[in-house]
C-alpha cells in the first residue's frame, strides 16, 4: 500500500545497449572465464609436478621448511659477507706489503713487533708426476677415506 510520507525514488531511464556493448561485455566474460581455466589447469599442473618430483626424491631427502630455507639465507648471507670481508684482508695485506716494500719486519714505535713477511722455502711431493712415474708405489700409500662434503647450491 502506498503512504503518502513515502516520496517516490526517481528512476532513469535505462539506456540502450549498442551491439559493441554487448560484444564488449561478452569479451570481458569470455577473458575472465579464461583467466579461470588457465589458473585451474596451472594449479593442475603445479600440483602433479610437486607430486611427480616429490615421488622422485632420493629416500633420504629431506624437504625444506621455513625454518631450514632462512638457515640456508643466512648461511649465504654469511659467506657474501666472508667473501668480501677476504677482499678488504687482501686488499689491506697489500697495502702494508708496500709499506713494508723489501723489508722483513714491520715495528712499533714501542718496540712490538707488527708484521712479520718473509721467504720461507716449502717442499710438496709432486703427486702427479709421482703417480705417472711411480703408479705401484703410489698405490701402496693410497688412503681411502669416507667423508660428507657440504655444498650449498
């Protein structure tokens, strides 16, 4: 029923649709509907490839969690860190190499030794041309040792 306290709500006048709206519109709903598919069959598929590589895993594999991927991050944030800090101890080795220039010894005003930088003569065993001359005794002395070798890749 209608009551007078109630005012009428003006309603526009809807406008007509042209055939390129509706081709648009179409268009539009074509893409999404798409979108959906492919977003379905790329969750498919990344599902079955987690799965095949998860089925080929080495039984002693350990999958990674958050925890074991910030430990590795850090660890490679470590290392950078060595790495340049090694280039700074080379670079300030060098620096007080040249000071030093043919001397051997580097003091203190107080007397305290600083540096030391001398020859010393080493002798090493040439294993390869041991092992090509000599390949019997070489064998002889051959110790074959079990080891874990770490590699962050």
């Amino acid at each position: 029923m209608y009551k007078p306290e109630h005012k009428p709500i003006p309603i526009s006048q809807p406008r007509s649709l042209t055939v390129e709206d509706i081709i648009q519109a179409t268009e539009q709903r074509m893409q999404i509907l798409e979108n959906e598919r492919v977003a379905r069959r790329d969750a498919h598929l990344k599902q079955t490839y987690e799965q095949i590589y998860l089925d080929a895993l080495p039984e002693d594999a350990v999958i990674a969690n958050e925890d074991s991927i910030r430990l590795i991050d850090k660890l490679k944030q470590t290392q950078e860190m060595i790495k340049n800090l090694c280039k700074v101890e080379d670079e300030l080795k060098d620096k007080i190499c040249g000071l030093l220039g043919d001397s051997d010894l580097l003091i203190a005003s107080n007397g305290k030794e600083l540096v030391t930088w001398k020859k010393y003569t080493s002798q090493r065993v040439n294993t390869a041309r041991l092992r090509e001359e000599h390949p019997s005794l070489v064998e002889q002395y051959i110790e074959t040792k079990e080891t874990k070798r770490f590699i962050l890749k």
